[in-house]
C-alpha cells in the first residue's frame, strides 16, 4: 500500500513544471519524492517541505529500446535516476545524445508530455 493519491502527485507534476518542484523530508532525515504523507522509510507523518534543488546528478541510466505500451511512440529513450542532494527522482532524459548519456551527467527535472499518449512525465534536460 502507497498513500501517494493521484491528485498529490499531480499537484507536484504541476509545481514541477512551474520550476517550483519540492519534496518532503521527515524528522530523521529521509527526503521523499515523490511526496508523501507519511515517510515510507520510518512511518513519520511529521514531514517539512523544502525547495528541490534545481540541479542534480544522474546516478544510474538506462536504454529502453522495447518500452510499455504507454511509451511505444518514445521508444528508444533513456531513462535515469537523478539524486537532486538526498532525494532521487526517475524521469526520461531528453537534450543529450542517448549514447552520450553519462552517471555525473548535471540535469534540471521539468514536466513534458510523452510522444505516445501525450501523458505528462519527468523529463530530465542539461543543467545550464
Ligand atoms: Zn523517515
């Protein structure tokens, strides 16, 4: 069982694009993103809400070539795990060349559509 609703995560979909992302962090430190109610971690429920930082670091990156039906039109894409300073983010990296793709790589998360559906979802794009 997961306590994320579908309208808290849109509501930080629709921060995110705003260039507003934040996550949450609970009293012992562990930072939750996408938020959530309560820490998955350690159960709080006493959670602060910060500023996400507006840069991070791929630390793992993935090539899907056959991908699930709601993203067949996007296929090949990367996918990554951003660690944005103790909160990590997965997202479909968009900007850099597949091939070229690397852990280090600085990107900044937005909000776009997907070429399938047009569903939204986390796109990851070169840091300035
Ligand atoms: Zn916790």
């Amino acid at each position: 069982m997961t306590d994320v609703t579908n309208g808290e995560y849109d509501a930080f979909l629709e921060a995110l694009a705003a260039g507003e992302g934040y996550y949450r962090v609970c009293e012992n430190g562990h930072g939750l993103l996408p938020p959530r109610r309560a820490c998955p971690h350690c159960g709080d429920r006493n959670l602060t809400e910060r500023d996400l930082p507006s840069a991070g670091e791929i630390v793992t990156h993935t090539t899907v070539s056959v991908p699930t039906p709601q993203f067949e039109d996007d296929a090949p894409y990367v996918t990554a795990v951003v660690d944005f300073g103790g909160v990590r983010l997965t997202g479909v990296v968009r900007g850099i060349d597949q091939t070229a793709v690397e852990i280090g790589d600085r990107v900044t998360a937005t909000v776009e559509s997907n070429e399938t559906d047009g569903e939204r979802t986390i796109v990851f794009r070169p840091a300035e």
